[in-house]
C-alpha cells in the first residue's frame, strides 16, 4: 500500500488582527479539506497548468505595492498591466496590503497570492469573489490577509475593469499555460516517483502568473485518502523549448518533496545529529533558511532525485548539461556547498541497486556516506 503525504499544518488560534506584517509566531491554522466524490472523480489523477483569474488579481494588487517591482518580471504583460492599473495604485486594496519590502514583507506576500488561489468569481453575481477550492486556504491562518481584505479586492477588480482585462488577455494566458504543457509531463513525473517511493498524490496543479518572477512554493491538502498537490511557480514562456529541462526541474523539485520528506521523517533524529546533517557543514547560512539537518538533506535529496529522472528521461548527451547547471545553481547561488559530491554518491549508490528501483531503501546507504565523507572532511582540515 502506498502512503499518502501531505503537509500538514500546526494548529494555533486564529488572530484578526489584518497587517502586511504579521505577528511574530507566524502560525498555522488546520487546513480543512473536504474532497466530494464528484470532485474526486473529476480530479483524480488529473495535472493541470492554469493562471486563475483572482490568482492574477491578487498578483496585480502586489505589483502596485512599493515592493511591486521586485516582485514582478519585466516583461511586455507587465507593462500592459502597469498601463492599465497604474492610476488605481492608490486604491484602499493596495494600501491595505502594503508590501513595502521583499525581504522583510515574504509572508505577506506569500499568504496574500496564495490565498487568492482559492477564491473565484461567483458565477451569478459578477462582482462577489467567493471560495471555490476543497480546502479552507492556502497558507497561514484562515483570517488571512487576503480574506480579511475580500471586499477591497472585490472594489478593486470592480473600480479597475479587472475583468475585462483578464478577458482580454484570455489567449495570451492560454499560451503560457500551453508553454507549460510543451515543456513538463507531470504524470510522467508522478510516474516516475511512485515507482521509487512509498507515496502517492492523486491531483497536481500548478498555479501561476506571467507577473511572477521566480518566488515558488508548494502546498499540501488532504481528505482522508485523497491527496492534492499545488504548485505556486512562474512562466516559462521565456525558456527556450530546448531547455525544457530547467521548466522539469522547476516542477519535479516541488513534486518529489513530499516524496523524499515523508521517507527522512523515519531518520529525523539521526538527520539532525550534528555528526549527520546538523550544523554548517553542508549548507552555509545567514538568514536562518534550513535551520536544521532534516531540511537540508531533503533540499540536498530533493535535487539530487531530480538529476536521477533527468538520467531516465533525456538523452545522455544532455546528463553533463544538467548535472553542471543543477551543482552550479546548488552550490554557488544556493550554498548547498557539497551538493556535486553528494549527488555522484546518490547516482553511484542507485546504480549499484539490484531488482526493483528503490529510492526510499538508499537512505541508509547515502546517510552512512554522508556522515563518513563529513568526518574525513574535517579530519583532512583539522590537519
């Protein structure tokens, strides 16, 4: 039997106050999800790619912030969108979001867009955004900064002519999402993983805007046995189709994580060791992103699977391409310093397997690896 695995959320009482800034704990509420049988008919083992129409709103709304522009591509739709709505950059809707800072303002961000994925216009009434997904939000609580804003929201895309924008563009969106399809075969993907991994998902989505540069995320939602899977990514409309491989990595690398995590739950003690994974060792930081061993070794295995698919999926020609823009963007831009090494020791390790592909019974081989290339590692600086 193949397990199912989400991220789950931590529980905490719901806050009402609403600011660009929330309040330090930055807690979770329980998403609740309710799956009916005929939404679980319709989306079972179903990927789909699609820019939703308040998604987009709601990624307007923050490309008319202070920090907008950092969080925005540059592209000829950005400046269709700036002509359009930059006279409504006043609006009580951007004011109430108030992204001033990237750096400081993520979470707001974050939950503002994300949020706004789970919300459609109603079918009747033309002007009332309503929940339309299975499950309660997205990201944070439930009061969330997008929710508590609705009826903003809703003045905004009334006072702009949101939707006659959205429809304008309806065939330029088309394309992107067609950009998409060209590039990456998630059920292929789920394919490959299922095969590997002791985890199973039964409807992927990716959500995402022509507007987004970079800023990914993914979300897990759960009822009882049946699992969704949203991706929160960027166009690839830009990348050449030859390069299909970097739009893969961007969606295999979101896809394989709860794959990958739900197997190092059962070695979590051992990951955090400061002897294993724990500490500096393998990833150098100074904002206190991956704080602990359990979150570095699945960013270190998360990647490292995604370069054992791209062996199965593209031709040999293509490995040595892959290998040295994946260690290149891990280790240079990211700091995940010895990533190279431990991914020749991944695919060495694979390799060797007999019978059945099996990533999930490698863990022990690759922790003892690790831990031993550490060791000699320091032993050789200590000296």
């Amino acid at each position: 039997m193949m397990l199912k695995f989400v991220t789950l959320c931590l529980f905490i009482t719901v806050g009402t106050a609403v600011s660009a800034q929330p309040a330090a704990d930055r807690g979770w509420d329980a998403i609740l999800t309710e799956v009916s049988q005929e939404e679980r008919i319709q989306l079972s083992d179903q990927a789909t790619f699609e820019v939703p129409e308040v998604y987009e709103l709601a990624m307007i709304i923050i490309s008319l912030t202070e920090s907008g522009p950092d969080m925005v591509v540059d592209s000829e739709y950005a400046n269709r969108v700036r002509a359009h709505f930059s006279r409504f950059s006043d609006h009580e809707a951007v004011r109430a979001v108030n992204l001033q800072s990237r750096a400081a303002d993520w979470y707001s961000a974050y939950e503002f867009r994300e949020n706004a994925s789970v919300f459609c216009f109603d079918a009747e009434q033309s002007n009332l955004i309503v929940r339309c997904k299975p499950y309660s939000h997205a990201w944070g609580r439930q009061a969330n900064l997008f929710a508590t804003n609705l009826r903003l929201v809703a003045d905004f895309a009334e006072q702009s002519g949101f939707r006659a924008f959205y429809q304008r563009n309806k065939d330029f969106y088309q394309s992107e999402v067609q950009a998409w399809k060209d590039r990456v075969d998630m059920h292929a993907m789920k394919r490959w993983l299922e095969e590997r991994f002791p985890v199973s998902e039964d409807y992927y989505s990716v959500v995402f805007s022509p507007l987004t540069d970079g800023w990914h995320s993914t979300q897990g939602f759960a009822d009882d046995d049946f699992a969704i899977r949203v991706m929160y990514l960027q166009s690839v409309s830009g990348e050449p189709a030859e390069n299909a491989h970097n739009a893969a990595r961007i969606v295999f690398t979101e896809i394989d994580h709860s794959h990958v995590d739900s197997v190092a739950l059962n070695y979590s003690e051992r990951l955090n060791n400061p002897a294993s994974f724990g500490g500096e060792f393998w990833f150098k930081t100074e904002d206190g992103t991956y704080d602990n061993g359990f979150r570095v070794f699945a960013e270190y295995m998360t990647w490292a699977v995604f370069e054992l698919w791209a062996r199965d999926t593209y031709p040999s020609g293509q490995h040595e391409n892959i290998a040295q823009q994946v260690a290149r963007k891990m280790t240079t831009q990211r700091r995940f310093v010895h990533y190279a090494a431990f991914r020749d020791a991944l695919v060495r390790i694979f390799g060797e397997q007999e019978g059945k592909p099996d990533i999930a019974a490698l863990y022990p081989d690759i922790l003892d690896w690790a831990e031993n290339y550490r060791a000699e590692i320091n032993s050789d600086l200590a000296n």
